[in-house]
C-alpha cells in the first residue's frame, strides 16, 4: 500500500507541474488578493445516505448557497452525490455587487484508496451545469447563459490525531483541481487550477479549517490571472440519530 500512495504522489505532483507550466508563458499577468469564507454542514440520515448544505462566500467575487443527497458504499471507499445550487455573482459594472443570478445542477463522484495508515489519498469528480443570467455593460438582461464545468480534484490528507494536543484532532490536507469549461454559451474562464493548504482542528462534530489557497485562471489566451489569499471554513457533522454500526466518513474537502 505505501508503493502505491508514493506512485499516486509522483503522478498528482507531476499532473500539477504540467498543468501550470504552459499558464506562465508570454501571458499578461493579473494578481488579486481575496479571502473565502465556507460553512458546510453533513447529516447521515441513513445508513448509507447523508445530506449536506454549505455556503461559500468571498467578498465581491461570489457568495454560494448548496445542497446534495450522497450515497456511500459500504465500505465508504465511493460516494456520489447530487444536487443544486444558487450563486450571487458579480458583473463588470456592479461594483463588486453580487447581482448576477446562478443556478447550479451538480453532481460529483468521490473515490477515497483504502488505507491503514494516517495518510489518505481521495479523487474526486464533480460536474457542474451553470445557468448565469445574461447582461450588458450596464444591467442584467432577460434569459440564461448555460456552460458546463468539469472539475477534477485530487487531495493528500495525514492525519497527526492529536500531536498538537489531547483536547483535538489535527490533520492536514492539500488539495489540487483542474477545472474545465465548455459551451454551449461561451466560456469567460475556460481553464483554472486551484491549490488550497488546509489545516484542520476537529473537536467532537465541529472541524475548523484555516489555510491558503492559490487560483490560476486563463479567461483568455493573452492573460494569467492570479488571485490568493487566506480562507477559514467550518464543518460541521452530525447524526439524525445514533448509527452505531455505520458511521459516515465526510472531510471538508467534499464540499470544496
């Protein structure tokens, strides 16, 4: 198993080397700072089904409110999840305005590689369809744009338990995803990667998650957009009642 984690590891860096070198060359560079901010709630509601609602907010950029229904196999090495979402967007004109409406159908897949050891390797598939009001250069308009994004998401997660203190778990996790945009309406950000830093401090249900992150973006052959900054979400688990005998295993980053 620990050949197989290091193989995974040399694949995930090299896929992330490749995949940001071609953004650096004979591009115009853009830089922003921005902050995120996540709640993210799960409940198992059954045995093998759990629902969750999160919210993502960065301050005029985007604010997210969304819900899904996951079912997880039985031994929890797959979940799958549907659901939808509705966005506040900002525009050009809006001044940072989150006037711009989306609703977001979506559904991902999550496959986590069976392992014995505090290191955890976990591949996720997540397919959004966004429907973004219309606008001009001075207000929204009538009728709906329709892209689809295809997300790919690859995550490094060890557990230290409690090597900072008895009183919480302390875990670690980095996260890389590529994130794909098609038509049929055209795309203003066909291609970005993300890359989040993510340090974790569970208590009981609550798990609190500060971090960094990075986001690469290419809204046009001529342009690298950068934007970083720090983020803190909040998760939090809980049970409808006690399941005993089957308890869900759900990280922050499911909700990413």
């Amino acid at each position: 198993m620990n050949v197989i984690i290091k193989k995974i590891c040399l694949v995930f860096l090299f896929f992330f080397i490749l995949t940001e070198k071609p953004l650096y060359a004979q591009r115009q560079l853009q830089v922003n700072t921005e902050v995120w901010y996540g709640l993210m709630t799960s409940g198992q509601i059954a045995p093998n089904w759990s629902i969750w609602i999160d919210t993502h907010h960065v301050p005029e950029l985007f604010v997210i409110y969304r819900g899904g229904l996951t079912y997880h196999a039985e031994d929890q090495k797959i979940a799958v999840t549907a659901g939808y979402a509705n966005l506040g967007l900002t525009t050009p004109f809006s001044e940072g305005k989150l006037i711009r409406p989306e609703h977001r159908p979506w559904a991902q897949l999550v496959y986590r590689l069976p392992t014995q050891s505090d290191f955890s390797v976990r591949f996720r598939y997540r397919h959004d369809a966004r429907y973004r009001a219309n606008f001009n250069s001075t207000e929204i308009t009538d009728g709906y744009s329709l892209n689809h994004r295809m997300r790919f998401n690859a995550s490094l997660r060890y557990n230290w338990r409690n090597a900072l203190s008895p009183h919480f778990n302390f875990s670690t996790t980095l996260f890389n995803e590529s994130l794909f945009t098609v038509g049929p309406s055209p795309s203003d950000n066909p291609f970005e990667h993300r890359v989040f830093v993510l340090f974790s401090f569970q208590k009981k249900a609550i798990t609190f998650s500060p971090g960094y992150h990075i986001r690469f973006a290419t809204p046009n052959p001529e342009t690298l957009r950068i934007n970083h900054g720090l983020f803190l979400w909040i998760n939090f688990n809980y049970n409808f009642k006690n399941f005993r005998r089957h308890n869900l295993k759900e990280f922050p980053g499911d909700h990413l």
